[in-house]
C-alpha cells in the first residue's frame, strides 16, 4: 500500500523537491509523505477494520480473542446467549465507529477535481 502511494506522487514533485535544493530526507519528510500519507491512510484504515472483523476467526482456531474469552466466562456462569449477544454488540459499535472515522478522513483527504 505504502508502495502505490509513492508512485502516486507525480514526478514533478520530486523534481520540485530537488529544485528547492532538499536534501532526500527534507523531500520525504515535507512534500512526499504527506501526500502519501493522504492517500494510504483511508485504505489502511480499512485494512485494520477488516483485520479486526477476522480476529473472530482466530476463536476457530482454538486461540483466545474477545469471543474465546466470552466463551469461557459463559461456560462458567451457563449465560452463553448473553455474552455473545455482548460480544456481538462490541463488534459492532467498534466496526461501525471505525468506519465513520474511514469516511471522514476520506472526505477530509479528497482531492478536489475540476470536473
């Protein structure tokens, strides 16, 4: 991802950067990354929010995430139903508010075209 967001910068800024006489770390550091960061941040971020969805299936795998630990609680207290229900609601509210905060930062980071 990092990679595509370099090449998305033109090549006229690198140019502009060496015009300016800075050196590659001033470059990278006031005009690329920025830019870079502009474009990968959205994606990135839902990256992490699909990563996080996944980490249920880690529970398949006999490993303990938030549903396995739910699970051995409910398996103590025989309220499996409701610490499931739990756990569903947590996903959810983490999911749902990290995906408005994607769409804000992409309205924020979009590049208005003439169009």
């Amino acid at each position: 991802m990092i990679r595509v967001g370099l090449r998305s910068v033109g090549k006229g800024q690198y140019e502009a950067a060496d015009a300016l006489s800075l050196s590659t770390l001033q470059a990278y550091r006031h005009i690329i990354l920025p830019q870079v960061f502009r474009v990968t941040s959205p994606i990135i971020l839902s990256q992490t929010i699909i990563l996080f969805k996944d980490t249920a299936l880690v529970y398949v795998l006999s490993l303990t995430d938030l549903v396995g630990a739910a699970s051995k609680v409910a398996q103590l207290n025989g309220r499996l139903v409701e610490m499931y229900l739990t756990v569903a609601a947590v996903y959810l509210v983490i999911c749902t508010s990290a995906s408005q905060l994607v769409a804000v930062l992409r309205k924020r980071t979009r590049i208005a075209t003439n169009r």
